[in-house]
C-alpha cells in the first residue's frame, strides 16, 4: 500500500486517480475481473461458431433432400451412402449411382459454389467500398456477361466454341467493366465512391449495348437470353464446373485471408495506413479477386441476385461485422439459403421447376425485410 | 523515440504550401501540444509525419531513419495514430473495435493476451461497461474514447493525437490530458497531440508548439514561455490575460480582435 502510495505520489503533478489508473494499466490484468468483463465476448464468439455449424448442417439437409427428389426419388439417407460408396469406390447400385453423382451432384455443387462464392464476394465488396448497398454486380460484372451472353446467343458470335459458347464468352466480356473501373480508379485515385461511381456509369454503357443487339434478335434467342437473366443452375454438368471450381475456391480462400486488413480498413483509410494497411493496395487486390470469382458464377448461373448483397447483411445481424467470422460464415449461409432455394423452386410446382433466381428473391427479400424491422440495433452507419 | 523534422515544406499539389519550413525535434519522452488556429497545418503535420500523406525524402526522419524508406507495416511498430472522430461503417463490438490497434502485434486468432491489454485499455478509459456494444450506438465522446484505447493498445512509445479531448466533457478532457502525461512519465511514452484547449496544454505540457499562418511554426518551448497575452492575440486574434496559475500560465480570454 505504502509503495503504491509513493508511487502514485512521486509522478509530476498528476493526481492519485490517474496515477492509480496507470499504475493499473502497467500491472498484468486482474484474472478474476477480466473473465467476468469478457464473458459477454466469449459467448459471442461462440455464437459465432454455433451460427456456422448451423448453417453447415442446413446445407447437408438442404442438400440431401435436393438430391433425393426428383422423378427417381431416393431417401435423405440412401443419398449420402450412395455418393459415400461413389467416394470409397464401392458402387452397390449403379442407377442410383448414375442418377445421385452424375445426374443431381452436380446442380448441387453448383448451388454452394455459387452461393458461397456471391456471399463472400458481397461481403467483400461491401467493406471495401464501404457501402452496404455494394455486391458482387456493383462491379459492372453483371452488365458485362450479358452483354457477353446476348452476343453469343442473338448472333452466335462467341470467343469460344461448342459447350463454352455462352460460359466463355460471358467471363470475357464482364472482366471488361472491371478494367474500366480499374483505369478510372487509377486516373483518380481508387477512392470506394469514384469506384461506385465509376461502376454504375459503365453498368449502363453495357445495358444500352445490350438493348441495342436486342432490336435485332428474335422471339427463342430473346426467351433464352431471359431465362440465362434470371437465374438457373440448370447448366450444371461436372465438365463445367472445372473452370468455375478453381476460380471461385482461390476467391473465397483469397478474401478470407484478407479478412484481418478487411477488419483495419474499417476503421478508415488513413487510420488503416497507420496501422500497416494500405487501403487502396487492399481495395484494388479485393475489387480484382471479386472481380473473376463474380464472373466465373455468372457465366454458369446468369444473374442470381440477392445472396450476394443481402447474405452478409444477414450474417453480420447474427454474428456482426468481424470479417474473420464474416467470411467464412457467408460461405455457410451463402451456401445453404441458395440450395435452400433451388430445393423450394424444385418441389414447389413440380415437376415444373422455378428459376433460382425468382425463389431466392421471394424468399430473401420478405426475410431480410423482417430482419431490418425486427432488429433495433444499428448494423451499419 | 527521436523524431526530427528538417525544413519540410508540403502542400497538396495545387501549388498552395500548407506547411512552410517546418522544423523541429523531438527527442525525449513527454507530452508535446500542437496548437494553432483552424486551417494553420496542424492535422496535415501529424499527417505528413505519420506517413498518411507521401512528404519528399530528407524532411521526417524517427530514429535516425528517413520516414520513407520505413514501411507502413514498420511505421505501426513506431507510432500510433488517434484519428479525430471515427468512420466504421459497419457496426464491430467496441472490443473487436479495439482489437483492431493491435492488428501488427497479434496473429489470425485472438489471443488471452490481446484481450486481456483491451480489456485494461478499456478500464483505463473508463468504457469496460461499453465492451459489448456496437460501435455505432455510442456516443461522439464515448466513440473519442474508444478510439484512444485503441491507439493505446498498438503498444508503441510514440503516439500521436488529433484532438483527443474533442467531444469529451469537461472531466474527461482533464483526465485525458493528465494520463498521456502520465504515460510519457511513467513509461516513457513520446506523446504528441493537436489540442484546442489553451489552459489545459498550458498546465500539462512539457512542450508547446504553437503553428500560425501561413503553415509556419511560430515558436516552440515550455508553456511558460511560449504562452504569452503577444502570443495569443498575433496567432489568434483574441484579447487575453495570462496570469501565473502554480507556476503555469491561466489564460483569461477577452474578445476577439479580428477575423482572417
């Protein structure tokens, strides 16, 4: 007591209740009272991971029951025995093999690729850009691949040949709104609004095209250019997932080691500087890999839209905004609401099948919307 | 830490200088006060010497070291930075807002040890009872509060303030002020901050740097000496009376004289 005393004392002309606070600061920390402080973090973060096994589990179920429905009908069960004996090679019924892993799989696949993929690149986009209203198009990556997609399906002009006619082509074309933000940003410094901006007026450049080659197209090609708009998994096939699957797995993993610097740019530009972050190095990296994760989806699923600007804000309302969580939580939800919605758009008129697209804005818009009512906390600015 | 400023002339491009000839050098701990008029180079200084604007080689040099040939990764291990106001869009828990300032020192994970200096960072600003909640639901002092923790916990011996007791009550822009000197004493931290507050810097700085028109450092020293009545009404424009407070100065403000 008495050295504590002397201690608070011997400072220049500061007063004991500082100089008992600093002397406070400099001790290691009470263990009793840190762990009654934290215990409120602690269960946080192991909401965090609760909310991602969560979402896990429901992409198994979502999954099983989407792979089990169909003309050939097969139990939640017999699917994953059937896909564990494709695995271990110890194929018990090959039509069930066939229809399960070759036939069904697939689409799948497909479904959390996509969904994750859009999730994370949402995620992304919106920290840095520092817009809740960012997603993965916010790019011009949407207006471009239709661009791309309407060339080859109105006039059969296409880069690529045979099954990667439309695919190929639409990946080319909706790279090039990106070099266009790219350039801009460059010209005048990559601040997120110049982006935006930038973004949106080359979003409508593209759109005018669009609409000008389709003065000149008829009636099949304009009813295919739609359904390819709208949204579908109907394109899956194991071949075509080789391009996407590298593109869209090195994106995600990508961001998610970015997630720490993501968390600094949060605290603004100049501050991250501060703290070791170049941001506009950070924010050209992220815009890049989004860039070519957000174009490799499109080419194969055409434009699904919600998962990608609302599933982060979904996620951040469950488990905040720490991007190391962020991220690989948006894989999960991202994942598991778009098979969610392939499997209602499967089964809901059958056998007659609901584009994905038009299921997940049913079900995403009237959810989020109860979520932004329902939630009185402020999520963002 | 040593800091040395040489001649530094900076503007922004448009042919106008904002800071003209800067010189100065800081080579022992304490608690050094930037003040200033609005728009005389205070936030551009501490900007220019904390690696936020590109200054020419050969004008800032910490440790011997010229400012650019130091990363920005390096630099966060030198100086921390209190921004005035915040800007975090989406809402992060005031720990994880914290956390943040020790992003050079901690790895993937989170460790006991990053939470535990957090969590003494956040007693020392008073705001432990904040730990949980979103940053965006706190108030503009409170938001000041965190932001300070938050330079604190980068764990450097250079830290370096833009306001810090702006938006803070009458309580804590004292209680702010006498624990950055108290940290220079006891841990022998460099503390160097813009303040508006003419009283308070007069009574707790070890050294006052007063900037005026036109982005000119008008004079550097103790407060004693530096804070004069001839002082106040040359750079900023208002009538006064300094009196002798315990050996410090107290100034007694009067009207203001001019407008430019």
């Amino acid at each position: 007591m008495d050295a504590v005393l002397e201690e608070n004392q011997s400072t220049s002309g500061t007063s004991p209740l500082v100089a008992g606070q600093v002397s406070e600061w400099l001790k290691p920390v009470d263990k009793k009272e840190f762990d009654e402080s934290m215990s409120g973090f602690r269960r946080f973060v192991i909401r965090k991971y609760a909310f991602i096994g969560f979402c896990i589990l429901a992409c198994f179920v979502a999954a099983g029951l989407s792979i089990g429905f169909g003309t050939y009908s097969i139990s939640f069960w017999d699917t994953y025995v059937t896909i564990w004996n494709h695995i271990t090679g110890n194929i018990q019924d090959v039509i069930e093999d066939i229809v399960v892993v070759r036939d069904r799989l697939p689409r799948v696949c497909l479904a959390v690729l996509a969904g994750a993929g859009l999730a994370v690149a949402g995620a992304g986009m919106q920290s840095i850009l520092k817009n809740p209203l960012a997603e993965p198009y916010t790019t011009g990556v949407s207006s471009g691949a239709i661009f791309g997609a309407s060339l080859s399906i109105v006039f059969g002009f296409s880069l690529f040949g045979g099954d990667y006619a439309l695919i190929g082509n639409a990946f080319v074309f909706s790279l090039i709104p990106v070099a266009f933000i790219l350039m801009i940003s460059k010209m005048k410094n990559a601040s997120p609004t110049t982006m935006i901006m930038g973004g949106i007026a080359v979003m409508y450049i593209f759109n005018a095209m669009t609409t000008v080659i389709r003065l000149w197209s008829d009636p099949d090609s304009l009813s295919a250019l739609y359904a390819w708009e709208v949204g579908t998994l109907g394109y899956a096939k194991w071949d075509n997932l080789v391009l996407m699957l590298p593109i869209t797995v090195f994106g995600i993993l990508a961001i998610w080691a970015l997630s720490r610097q993501l968390n600094v740019l949060s605290t603004g530009d100049e501050n991250s500087r501060t703290l070791g972050v170049d941001a506009e190095r950070l924010r050209i990296i992220v815009l890049v890999v989004v860039a070519f994760m957000t174009a490799a989806i499109v080419s194969y699923v055409g434009l699904i839209g919600f998962v990608g600007l609302v599933a982060p804000h979904v996620v951040r309302m469950v488990i905040g905004a720490d991007n190391r969580f962020l991220i690989p939580a948006s894989i999960a939800f991202g994942a598991a609401v778009l098979l969610l919605a392939d499997l209602i758009g499967k089964t809901i008129i059958a056998p007659a099948t609901i584009q994905v697209g038009v299921i997940m804005a049913f079900l995403g818009g009237p959810m989020f919307i109860w979520l932004l009512v329902r939630k009185n906390t402020k999520v963002w600015g | 830490m040593e800091l040395v400023v040489k001649d530094l002339d900076f503007g922004f491009g448009d042919g106008r200088n904002v800071l003209q000839s800067i010189s100065l050098s800081i080579d022992k701990p304490g608690l050094y006060c930037i003040i200033g008029p609005n728009g005389v180079g205070k936030s551009t200084l501490v900007r220019c010497i904390n690696k936020i604007y590109k200054v020419p080689d050969g004008k800032v040099f910490v440790n011997g070291k010229d400012i650019n040939e130091i990363s920005i990764k390096e630099n966060a291990g030198n100086m921390a930075y209190v921004p005035v106001g915040g800007d975090d869009l989406f809402a992060l828990t005031v720990v994880d807002t914290i956390l943040i300032g020790r992003h050079n020192q901690s790895g993937w994970k989170t460790s006991e040890e990053d939470l535990e200096t957090v969590y003494k960072s956040m007693k020392l600003m008073g705001i432990e009872e904040l730990g949980m909640k979103h940053y965006n639901e706190l108030s503009a002092g409170q938001h000041q509060k965190v932001a300070i923790a938050r330079g604190l916990v980068q764990g450097t011996d250079f830290i370096i303030l833009d306001e810090p007791t702006a938006n803070l009550d009458v309580r804590y822009q004292i209680y702010v002020t006498e624990l950055l000197k108290e940290l220079a004493v006891r841990s022998g931290m460099t503390v160097l901050m813009i303040s508006h507050d003419l009283n308070i810097t007069a009574r707790y700085a070890d050294e006052v740097i007063v900037m005026a028109r036109p982005g000119v450092i008008h004079s550097m020293g103790k407060p004693e000496d530096v804070i004069t009545e001839d002082m106040i009404r040359e750079v900023y424009g208002v009538d006064c009376d300094v009196i002798d407070a315990k050996g410090k100065p107290h100034i007694i403000l009067g009207p203001a004289l001019r407008i430019d």
